[in-house]
C-alpha cells in the first residue's frame, strides 16, 4: 500500500500515513487537533479544512455548498486519501461563531445610499435681525421669519423651546441652530416642528429600537450620513414578569401591572443609552427621533396600552398603527420633544417585528415565493411575492427560548448551544456558549439534541425515549423517561442535564405550531411548500438554527440548504431603515396595510396540521424526503410511530 | 314767611318747614336720616332724593344727569323747598356700591346669539361596529372610521386616551360619547383632534380668564348654551412676588423666581377652580378649553417664559402671539388634553387684556373718535376707530393700586374708597369698603382724596400742603408735610391715616403719565383730545373711579361726563367673547395685528407732556375749563404753582 505526503498548515508539519487514510487520521497522526462532535459521522461539519492536491476523495460533503467544494473545503472525517496533500486547518476560533449582542459600528452597513436632504430632521443655522425701537417684533416672529425664510413658513414650535428662545437667541447673537422635524413620518399632512434650538452646531442623530419580547436591541444612527454609530441589546427588563406575551398581558392586567412593565421596558431602553452614550459619546439629548417596532404585545406596553384585549377572543388590539408621539408623552430618556414613530404591525400576533422584518428582508419587492419565518418568542409566519402577503401567528410558545422544558435556558453563557450524539454509542459532544460547563440547553441546542436523538435512533418518530437502549444516557428518571445530555460532574449545576419525554412534547407541540403555520398559511394561497423559493428566517434567535437539524425535527419544511438564509434580527434591521428614508417608511406602511392575516385558532384546517406536525418529522415523513434518507441510513430503523 | 307741607317717603311722615328752608333740613327735621358726605356742598351727590310737586328749586345739579332730573331727582342739600313737596328718600343701600370680586351667573349675558355648532369644542356620540374574527380591525382604526362618519376624516387621538379607549369602547358596547376639537381657534389648518372619550354622555364647558397683575378672574361657561355658569376673581398669588409687573420680572429672574411665580399663578386659578366647581358642581375635568388674556409679562409668567427682555431695552417680549398648547404643556388644573388659547397681545407692555378689552369695548367696531383706557396696575390706553388704532402703556406705576403711598392699601375691607372735605372746615367724610374702620386709602380714594384737598385748597396747583391753614389736619410730619384724614382713634390700625407731601407726589406722577399718553397718542395721528367722542374705561379698578374727580386731578381729559363709559373688567369680557366665538377670536387677532405701538420711553415728546402734566390739574389749565371754574368758585382761590 503506497504512502502519501501530507503537509499540514499553518503548523507546516509533514506526515506519511498509507492510502485510504482519511485526512482526520492523518491530522490525528501529526498530533493537531481537530474538532470532531459528529464523532467522525460527516453531520455536523465542524472537521472542514482546506485541501490542496489532487489526492483527495470526498465520501460525503454534507454541509459544505458548491462553492465550499470548489474552493477547496472537504470534511476532514469523509476525505479519503489517494496521494500527496497539503490540508489547511482553518483558525478554529473563525468558524466558531459567538453570542454577540453589541456589535460595534463598522459591522452594520448602510443599506441604500442615504441623503440626509431627504431625512425628515434637519439640523441648520438660522439667521435673525437684532430687535430695535424702530423694529419691536418679538423673539418667537423673529424666528418663524427666519423659518419661512429657511422654507418652513409655518413651523410649529412647541412651548419647551420658546421657554429657551429668549436666552437662546440673544447668547447666540440672533443666530442660533435649530433642528427641526421637516416631516413626521407618521403623521400625513402634519407641519414642521422646531425639535431643538441650541448656541452651538448640533449634529443629530435618532434611534432604532426593536422591543422583543426576550432582548431589546437599538442602533444609535447617525443623521448626516445615515451610518450606525453603535449598537447594544438588552434583555427585556419585563421578563421578570413573564417570559412570553401571554404571561406579560395576563401581568398587565394586576393592580399596577401595566405602569410596572411599560416603567421595565423604558428602563432596558434607558440601559441601553447610557451604553451607547458611553461608546458614542454622543447624548442621548442630542437623539431627535426613535423609530420602533415591537410585536403588538410590546407596542401595547412600550406605549401605557392596557393590552387585555389581545388575548380574548377574537383578540383585537387597541392599536396596529400607533398614534404619532413625542418621546415626552412616554418619558423615553431622548430629546423630549424627539419624534417617536411606532411602526405598524397587522394584528394582535403579527406586530410591526414582522412587518419590520419582510421589509428587511426584500420579501415584498421580490417575484420568488418567499417564507419569511421570525423565529422569536413566537413565531409568525409570512408567505408572499411583492403582489400578496399572507401571515399567521403560531403559539407556539417559548419552549425554543428553553422556557417549559427542564433544563431549558435562554442563549446565554453556559448554554449548550450545539449537540451531537454517536449513533454507536449515543455518546453526547456538545458546544457551550462561552465555552465553560454547560447549565442547560438553549433553543439551538434543543433543536439539535432533539434531531440527534431522532436520527440516532434514541428517540422514536413519536418522541418516546427508547429506554431498552445499551446506554446508561436513557432512564426512567423523576419526570419520566428521558435522556442524559451531561452528568453532574460535567455541568455547573452539580445536577444532571436531561431531555425529558415531557420537554420532547413540549418541543414536538411548538415546531408542531410552526410548521401547521406554513401548511395552513400555504393551502390558503393555493401553493405547496416545495414551490417555495427561498425561506428567509429572522430572529436573533433564528440566527443560530442549524438548518439541517431544523430539517430533521420537522420545524422548516424540506427543501435545499440554499434556500435558506438567516438573516439574524430583521426586525431592527427593517426599523433601520425605516428610520433612514420616507420612501421605506411607505413601503412599511403598505406592507403593513396590504397583508392578509389568518387568525389561526379560527381556521378549522390548523388542528388537522397541527397534529399531522406532531411526529418526527410529521406524519407524511414523505414530505421530508432528505430526513427520511438520513434516518434509514443512520439509524437503520424504519418508520415507526404510527405514521403511513 | 309762608311754611309748606313736606311728606316724606317711605317714612310716610310730615314736616312743614318756612319757604326757603333746604330739603336737607327738612329731612333732618324729621328725624331721619340722609348721607351728606361732602358736608352739604352739592359735590358728593350723595344725598340725591326723588322730589314731587312744584315746590322744589335745584341750586345745583352737580352729579345729576338731564334724565335724572327729567325724572324728578334732586340733591336734598341743593334744593330750596318754595311750596308742598313729596320727597322720597331711596334705600341708602340701593346707592351704595359694593366691591363684589364674585357674581353669580345671572349678572353676565352671552353678548351676541351663540351657536354651539359654531364651538370648535363639540360633544357627540359615536356608534362602532363590534368587532369579529371576520372583522378584526384594531379599536383605534373603528374609532377612526366613526370619526370620519361624523365628518371629521383625519381627527387626531391623543395617547393619553388611547390609552383608555379600549376600556371605554367596550364599556360602553361600542357606543363612546366623545369630545372633539374640531377647529383650535389660535392654530390655523391644524387637525381636528380627540379630547374626551367616555361612557357617559358629556356636556362640555370651557373657562375664560384674565389674568391681571392684582386680580386673576375667570368665567365658567357653558360650550352648549354659551352661558356663564359661575364667575369668580381672586387676587394673584404673585403678589408676594411684587406688586407691579417690574418686580414681577426682577423676581423671575432669581433662582427659581420664575417656577415660583408660574406656580402661584398656577395656584390661583386652582382656587378659582375649586370655588366655580362648588358653586355649579362641574368638575375641571369637564373643562375642554381655556382662553386668556393677560399683559405680557402676566402672559410669561403663565406660560412659563422668561420675561427679562421685557424691561431691557428695546422692550421686546418673547412672544406676542402666544403658541398653541394643552393645559397639560403648563399643568393647569382642567381638562389635560384641553386647549389653551393664550389670546395674542401687541407689545412688551400692551398685552392680550389690552386687545381683548378692545374687542369687548366695541373700539374696533365704532366710527366714533374713541378713547380706551385700561386703569390697572399698568395704565394702557388705544385711540382709534374701526379704521385705526394706537396703542401706547404709560408705567404709572402702581400708586393708583394704593403701592407707594404711605397709607395707600389694595380695594379691599377696609380702604377708604371716597373722600370729600369740607371747604370751610376742612374736616373731611369718607366711605370705607365695608363700612368698618378705616386701614388706608386704596385706589378711587386717592384720586378722591387728592381732588378734593385740591379743591377745597389743602393743597396748591403743584401738590403742595399748605401748612398755613387753621385745622389740624395739615401738619409737618414725619414724612414732610402731610393731611390727616382719620385719626389714630377712627382707624382700625390705631395711628393717623394721613396723605403725605411725598404721596402725593407719587399720585402726580402716576396721573401724569396717564395724561401724558393721551396727549401723546392724540399727537401722534393729529387729533385733538377735545375730539374724542367717547372715553371707555376698562379694568376692575375703572369701574368704581369718580369721573369727576379724576377730571379735576387731571386723570380723565376734560370732556363731559356722559362721553365716559365705565365697562369693568373688559379684558375678561373681551376674552369670553373670543372663546364663545370664531369671528370674534378672528377679530382679535386682526385688533393685535393692526394696532400700532409707540414706545413712549422711546418717544422725545413724552416727556414734555409728561412734566406738563405734573400739575393739578394741569399746566394749561385751559385744558381743563370745567375744573378752572369749580376750583375758582369752590376755593375762591386764583391759580397758583407757577402755571400759565
């Protein structure tokens, strides 16, 4: 048997290892590292390197595109040697990605070409003529003189700024900066407004702000140039009071409930700008507009609105489209007399996130059938082109953000973010957020824990755990039958991390929900979800889906990896730009006019959806056609469960 | 000497009396009882009585009108009895006049035919489809279209009652009573916008007030039949401050002078509002707007705005022409979401009391030559027609408040309000507000005061005491020469009520000023004050001045008494007629853009008529033909003071 060369960089070390060697044997040899949490099954990806020769044979390239392949990516673990290599390791660090909730500027770019002429704030000098006994015009004539003069002839201006107008004017010998809102975005027909009135230049800048109902995210933008100065994320300080909208209306409506949750919100906010004034510099007085969008829940409680009607049937919110404000009518820490402009959502579940959301994501200016999923708290659901757009709400319930299961947690440090189980032993490798022992398992690690159980068999197609199994991972424990992820010894609890058969309903229900949303939403327009085109998926949450693991559970339809792109928080991106142009901010109201809402729990055909969904991958497992594949491969098991 | 029969009414009682004998002393002869302050001289007309048959010779008429006498009235001390009489005697009380700060509503009538349709504040019912799973539009887009229904397309819905219209619309079973500003009156093309949205029906009133320097007065009206439902005054917390409007400025500009004096302005009205909700039960949440007038500093202060460029040369106010706000922007006790009309004024120193006085005294209206004179703290005058009008405000300061003089004291309890002086004694008589003991000399008592030692010769034509004459009034006392009008025994203070040298000085000054303005607006467009045809004179204080004696101390031009008008508080008059009508508020604005302001501290000729002014009554005493004669046969006295 011939040996081969291989060199592996950057080490630069040079191994012989005989044909038929796989390149993980041969890095393995050399003494390098190499991450393997599939153990070697070609699943997870993790094992990419970068090969250079023509002896390499690839047995399987699962997770790697096209454009991997021909670049030169393999899977270490599926590269069979058949001559001389050279293998680059790439930087473990830079395909590792990280839970990174404050980016700084430069990652965020401008989306269109900006022109600051056609942003509805303005910042300018005027010039006023000094008051005399032969010219006895008061301060406040003086300066709407100079205002027409500027193009504004009747601009409002509120009594906060004519308190400061006399000082202002004589300390800045007659010729003071003012800013001044041309347009207000939300309010048709509405005059220019004097903001601010000011001795010194004012350079302004606004707000974006997306209120999740789990993480509170805002862009401090800058006015001239249209650039994001910086940008922080939150948790929702209202979590406190419930973890998804049910529980915060329900909150909402106790003695003093709602003051408390809209008092929590502003706080987060408030947080956050005393964060970005820090890495800014730039204060939050200086801010003269805020562009927001919430789910209708948050709006409600963002704006003092009781929200107990969202929940009764049949759930009406007192308001999609918000009424124009000014920051002072919510004590939001800006300039008081900013504007604050709540974008418009649709209905009680389907909020301004979303229509934020199809605004960033092009589906409205697109001809491709386009899903566009928001994975969040809850999840909703648009399908459309540029001509229609139909969405849905799923309740799906929190169980992704790790609420209702266990040992469920939220995406933070300790997280196990990532699982991979050995289909010989049902041994578990997993990654954890910030790299330390594991506390519990975030969405990402649910939905990929629930997919490894299924396809390596320790779970069947009805998520019942298979007790009968050689592995002491599967007991009877004190919530039934379930599955050890992590040991005591291994974790920072000091106590078992398990999947328990209760958690795996739990999570069956909510990617039951979601994908019943599709069907519903699809059979409604008269399309199959195979003729869909592209699948946008939103969320920071829906960020760090594994799309294949999504796949197998059953959560996304069935269709080629390439159709999917993760666009991380839409929501804020949408608000963005929303914020940046009144062309956009149209283009949002339209979307949010134009859209068809199917309130589920009304639609007789979601039940039957819902329970087909509640099977591993769904009852028609012909439906997801790759799962099947690799579940017969894997597993060598056969359909089980019931299912045809 | 024949004797004649007098019957005396109501007493029914006889008397028979010698021809010749006065019917004064026939009075007394019966024992009863009869006012002659002035100690019989025919210059109080005080004792007037209502005399029948043919017996009666009148003397003098002073004080009695042609229609008075036409109609039988005599003055008892000036009337000869030369045959049987019937002499009725009126209820003293019917003659006195009484300092009433608080009427009931009858006494004010809506001054033109009112038509609520015509209000820019409205009440209506609106009646919104329930809403389905079929029908899920939000409540605000319901309440929306409702509006639109009742013709009002593009109402604007503040959030403070978006807040609550989920409540309300349910409650009341999708049938709300709503409360609308179709038109607010002072912002041009501005939106209708929501004010009240509640389950029961309402009937808007509206508040109308005067905010003086000394007195705040408000009026409650009701907005559906345009009534006075409650009237009520009380004097201006500032006044702690500072009595004038120069200490009020001064004040302001301490730290914190300026809140403070907001808040007690603030404070003030709360008053009044507790007293009017008492009286008529309407609760200030019901009043859904506010219009107000007042000088332009009062109109700073209740808004908030610095003042101090009022009194800095050149006198330029922050505003004129106030913005539009809500009673909430300044925390005035109504209705938050009210509209507060802050009534447009001319100048630093002639403001909206000024130009709603105007309004209510029909100047703006009348072809005639008219002279309007706001005596307040401030004495502002316009002269024009309904083509014209100019303006000016002479700082009399506040002497004629009864502030800078030793004995002086505001209208209240206690103030001597009238004064005559015997001529051959000296001895002076006097009416008290209220009839108790005497504590000082407020405004009318002065000028009474100073006519009469004028007349009677106490004092020459420069104000001086003249020590020479046999009584005890006139002394050299503490501070300089000085008239004893109630001894420490008589008063309430228990020392000496005297008229200084040093008073009266300041009395001159004041009225000076005052002549000095009509000379100098009379000049100004070339007319003769001799050819004003009608003096009207607004302010609280206005109403109870003498005609006559203001004349005589050269106050009041020399014309005949019945071209003067006395129209009390016409700075509120003026402002309930903006807010019952549109036209009128248009008016208004018309009388605040049209007028024209001199400065007369800006004016050379000013001066000149002021020191001309500096006499009693005047230098020429030619200008006062009516006051040379009584002086002349009252004091017998030829002029003196180095005049012409």
């Amino acid at each position: 048997m011939a040996n081969h060369k291989v060199t592996l960089l950057p080490a630069n070390q040079t191994v012989e290892v005989p044909t038929g060697s796989l390149v993980a044997e041969a890095i393995q040899r050399a003494g390098l590292d190499i991450a393997q949490p599939c153990g070697g099954q070609g699943r997870c990806g993790r094992c990419a390197v970068f090969v250079k020769g023509d002896g390499a044979r690839r047995r399987s390239t699962l997770r790697l595109s096209a454009e991997d392949i021909e670049s030169g990516f393999a899977l270490a673990c599926q590269t069979v040697i058949e001559g001389d290599l050279t293998v680059s390791i790439p930087d473990q660090e830079r395909i590792e990605r990280r839970l990174v909730t404050d980016k700084t500027a430069k990652s965020i770019e401008v989306p269109f070409p900006y022109d600051q002429n056609l942003q509805g704030v303005r910042a300018f000098r005027v010039y006023l003529p000094e008051p005399s006994f032969q010219d006895n015009k008061d301060d406040l004539t003086r300066l709407e003189i100079a205002l027409a003069g500027a193009g504004y002839p009747e601009a409002e201006v509120p009594l906060a700024l004519v308190r400061r107008l006399g000082s202002v004017v004589r300390e800045s010998d007659w010729s003071p900066w003012v800013v001044l809102e041309a347009e207000t975005w939300n309010r048709p027909h509405g005059p220019a407004r004097l903001i601010d009135i000011a001795t010194d230049p004012i350079e302004p800048v606004a707000l974006a702000i997306d209120i999740g109902t789990t993480t509170v995210s805002a862009y401090l933008v800058d006015l001239i140039t249209g650039e994001v100065l910086g940008s922080s994320a939150e948790y929702n300080g209202q979590i406190h009071c419930g973890e998804d909208v049910i529980s915060r209306i329900i909150y909402a409506g106790r003695d003093g409930g709602l003051a408390e949750l809209s008092h929590r919100v502003r706080e987060t906010i408030a947080e956050l700008l005393v964060r970005l004034e820090k890495r800014t510099g730039v204060s939050p007085d200086h801010i003269y507009k805020a562009t927001v969008a919430g789910n209708t829940t948050m709006a409600h409680l963002f704006l003092g609105l009781p929200p107990t009607s969202i929940r009764l049937a049949p759930f009406i919110p007192t308001v999609n489209m918000p009424v124009p404000i000014m920051a002072h009518d919510i004590d939001l820490g800006i300039n008081p007399l900013a504007s604050v402009d709540c974008l418009p959502g649709v209905a009680s579940y389907v909020g301004s996130d979303i229509t934020a959301g199809v605004l960033a994501c092009g589906l409205s200016e697109t001809g491709q059938l386009t899903l566009f999923i928001d994975v969040g708290t809850n999840g909703e659901i648009v399908l459309g082109t540029h001509d229609w757009q139909v969405t849905c709400a799923c309740s799906a319930g929190p169980a992704f953000e790790g609420a209702g299961v266990v040992n469920g947690m939220r995406a933070t440090e300790g997280a196990i973010e990532e699982v991979w189980v050995n289909s010989g032993t049902f041994e578990p490798t997993w990654r954890v957020i910030g790299g330390g022992k594991p506390r519990g398992l975030c969405g990402s690690g649910l939905i990929s824990l629930l997919a490894e159980l299924f396809v390596t068999g320790v779970i069947d197609r009805g998520g019942n755990v298979k007790l009968d199994l050689d592995t002491p991972r599967v007991r009877q424990g004190d919530h039934g039958p379930e599955y050890v992820i992590a040991w005591a010894g291994e974790t920072s609890t000091g106590g078992d991390i398990t999947l328990t058969k209760v958690d795996v309903d739990n999570l069956l229900r909510a990617k039951a929900a979601i994908f019943a949303g599709f069907s519903v939403l699809a059979t409604s327009v008269g399309v199959r979800l195979e003729d869909v085109q592209q699948v946008l998926v939103g969320g920071s949450f829906g960020k760090y889906i594994n799309v294949e693991k999504a796949i197998q559970i059953g959560l996304l339809p069935d269709l080629p990896w390439d159709r999917f792109k993760f666009l991380g928080n839409t929501a804020i991106l949408g608000t963005y730009r929303a914020l940046l142009s009144r062309d956009e901010r149209d283009r949002l109201r339209h979307i949010a006019r134009g859209m068809t809402y199917l309130e589920l729990s009304a639609d007789n055909s979601f039940y039957d959806a819902f329970t087909a969904a509640l099977f591993l991958p769904h009852t028609e497992i012909a439906r997801f056609p790759s799962v099947a594949s690799i579940w017969e491969r894997e597993a060598g098991l056969t359909p089980a469960g019931g299912a045809a």
